[in-house]
C-alpha cells in the first residue's frame, strides 16, 4: 500500500519511480544513514534489482521517525496536495541534517543537484559549533566536517576537491578503492585485494571491466580475478603475474577502471522555495534557522495547549469550591442551554468552562479527585512558566536546538 499511498495521496508520478525511491533508501550502500528498514530482497552493490513490491515489507527507521518528530504540533506549514483533497507538510521539521547526511542526487528543470552523504556526529559537531559562533568561518567548519562519508567507504584522493566543494558549492572529489597488495602463501605470487570501492560503482561490472581489460592487453601483469565477496564483506582478488609489479599493475587499474571514479558536488537545494547553490556555511545556517523555527512553533503549540487546559481546569475548581450552589443551578434550571446560561451568569464562567463543568463527572467529587484536580492545575502552571521562558530566550532556544543535535548523534552516529 506505501507505493499506492504516496502515488493517491502526494505525487502522481510512475509507480516504479516511486518504489525505485523507496528501495534506494534501504540500501545500506545508496544512503548513509537509511531511512527504511525493509525486509526482502531491496538489490545489491552488484546492481541486482529488488524484487516486486508484492514481495517485500518496508517501515521507517528510527531517524527517519525523527525527521516527522512534532509534524503534529503546527511545526511546519502545509498546503493542498495535488488534487486538493489533503494536505501537506511543504517541509518536514527534521530533527536530522537529511540533506547533508544523505546527501541528494537529481535533475530538474535544467538544474542538477548532487551533494555527497556526510557523517552524522561531524555534521552535528559543525551545527554546534555554528550556533556558538555564528561568525566562524568555512574553514572553521571543515575542520570538523572533514569531507563526505560515503556508504560504501573507499578513500577520497586529495583535498582540493573537498575544499572548492565547501567553499563554492561545486566541486570534483576524487574517490579510490581501497586496495591491498597481498603475498599468497602458496605460490608465492602477489595478489591485489579490494576490499571496498568508490561509493555508486556497481561491483559486477568493475570485475566485469578488468577482466576484459586483461583480455584486451590493455594491461598487463594480471592472470585473473574472482570476486570473493560474502556475508562478512567485499573482497575481489586480482591475481598477478610471477614477474609483475604489484603498485604498476594498481595503478593501471586506478588508471583504466572505476577504482578511480569522480564525485561531481553541486549543492543545490531549495532555500525558501527558490533553488540555489550553497556553500558549506550556508547550507547549515539554513538548517539552524528551520530548526529554531520549529523550536518556537512547537514551544507555541504546547503553551497554547497548556493554557487552554489551565481555562478549564480552573472553571472545575471554581465548581468543586461551590458545589452545592452549581448542583442547585443545575437541578433548577429547565434544560442544558438554560443551566449553562445561568451557571456563566453566576460564577462569571467562559462557554467552554461551563461546558466542561455541565459534563463532568460526579466521581470528580470524591477528596481523592479534588486533590487531583488541584495537583493538574499546579503543575499546568509550571508548565506554561517554563515555555513561556523558552519564547522569551533565544539563547535558551538555541541550548535546546544544540541538545537535540547531540542526542541525534549520540543515537544515530
């Protein structure tokens, strides 16, 4: 129901595009942090397709239920889907950088974005960071957000790339694989080991290319490959030659195959609804600010709701402190709107304060409720003190935003 769900209720698009979406955020080596914890087969690094969606199961992971966390609380705005018929969020109140974190490849109109997955806990130390000392620099930041961390590991090769990425919001970012030269015991000839590759290589095809390389004496010194790969991880071994020179053959391969492959960073995204490219700093100021907006609307929502609750809690102490009188009022009166009229007249009582009383309970009179009742209305009113301190300081909003990032990365690092 999920791919009928988002195709009936959210985008009209192709059925496969959408669970083509869904399955790419299974996959342990597309996201960095998955956002769906599925069961059956979702594909694999050698570019096995999932199965049909009749076949396998999917729910939300626990980041992805925090990037939803307070979506009911008035945290974000929403508007009409595509037929009118319902609403929704124009943007979720995501407690997690997704954007950075993930990252994001796509085109549309005549505009390209892809941004490289980052690490959780360095993204949230930058975030940090960035609300102590609003005047730090990108290079501030990039000694703590290092570079990207791709899923599948490997090395990036060289610094430049990483820099112009973070300072212009395009750049190239050479990718390696990460590659051993082993002796074997038995023959006493050298062996390369991969053990993990550049981040959206497909594995099948890399054997696939350097066998026929070898084939197509393009390079020498190789007498074969096997893709040793299990449960426990990658390994393909290349298997050389009795007189080649293991770091000449590496190399080739570096040379000739997708061991070598470039990142191509452009980080666009949406800034208030306008698409823009961005540098480092000025994708996580976004952030920062959506997350303080949600901070507010969410600390709103909750004091609007304490008060509404302190209203009705003090009409049902007015009625227990006289009751005998409103059970008089009651009793006298010809019908409910009569009763309420009177009873609003008397006490001074609002439409909703009279109405909660007219519905209350007579179990509300035992000692035992009267104390609860008195107990609810002190700590309602601790309550809303307390939010009503948060609205008032951004510094104690922004201690708030900065907490919240350090249990993020705690939990999910």
């Amino acid at each position: 129901t999920v791919v009928g769900d988002v195709l009936g209720k959210y985008h009209p698009h192709g059925d496969s595009s959408v669970y083509d979406a869904l399955v790419r955020m299974v996959q342990d080596f597309s996201l960095r942090y998955p956002l769906i914890d599925g069961q059956g087969n979702f594909g694999s690094v050698d570019g096995d397709p999932a199965a049909a969606y009749r076949y396998t199961e999917a729910r939300l992971t626990d980041i992805a239920v925090t990037m939803l966390e307070d979506i009911d609380k008035n945290t974000v705005d929403f508007q009409p889907n595509f037929d009118d018929r319902l609403k929704e969020p124009t943007v979720l109140p995501s407690k997690v950088p997704n954007l950075l974190i993930n990252g994001s490849s796509g085109i549309a109109v005549g505009m390209a974005t892809n941004i490289p997955p980052h690490n959780l806990r360095e993204v949230a130390k930058a975030v940090q960071h960035l609300v102590d000392t609003p005047e730090a620099t990108i290079g501030d930041l990039a000694k703590l957000i290092t570079g990207p961390d791709f899923p599948t590991g490997a090395f990036i090769y060289g610094r430049q790339g990483i820099k112009e990425a973070y300072d212009t919001g395009r750049g190239r970012i050479q990718m390696r694989a990460r590659a051993q030269i082993e002796e074997k015991a038995s023959s006493g000839r050298s062996q390369i080991i991969i053990t993990e590759i550049p981040y959206q290589v497909n594995k099948e095809n890399l054997v696939k290319a350097i066998a026929e390389l070898v084939i197509a004496k393009k390079i020498e010194g190789i007498s074969g490959v096997n893709d040793e790969s299990d449960k426990d991880g990658m390994r393909i071994a290349v298997d050389l030659k009795r007189d080649a020179i293991p770091n000449v053959v590496l190399n080739q391969l570096y040379k000739h195959t997708a061991m070598q492959s470039t990142f191509g960073v452009i980080m666009l995204a949406l800034d208030k609804g306008a698409p823009k490219v961005m540098n480092l700093k000025q994708v996580l100021e976004r952030f920062i600010e959506h997350r303080h907006d949600v901070i507010v609307r969410r600390t709103q929502f909750d004091l609007d709701g304490a008060q509404a609750r302190e209203h009705i809690l003090e009409g049902l102490k007015i009625a227990v402190d006289n009751i005998d009188e409103v059970v008089e009022i009651i009793r006298k009166s010809k019908d409910v709107p009569d009763a309420d009229a009177r009873l609003r007249k008397r006490f001074g009582l609002s439409e909703k304060q009279s109405d909660a009383i007219l519905n209350m309970r007579l179990a509300k009179l035992t000692g035992l409720e009267i104390d609860k009742l008195e107990a609810e209305l002190t700590e309602v009113r601790v309550t809303i003190k307390e939010l009503k301190s948060i609205l008032a300081s951004k510094p104690r909003r922004l201690g708030i935003l900065k907490e919240e990032m350090e249990e993020v990365a705690r939990k999910y690092g």
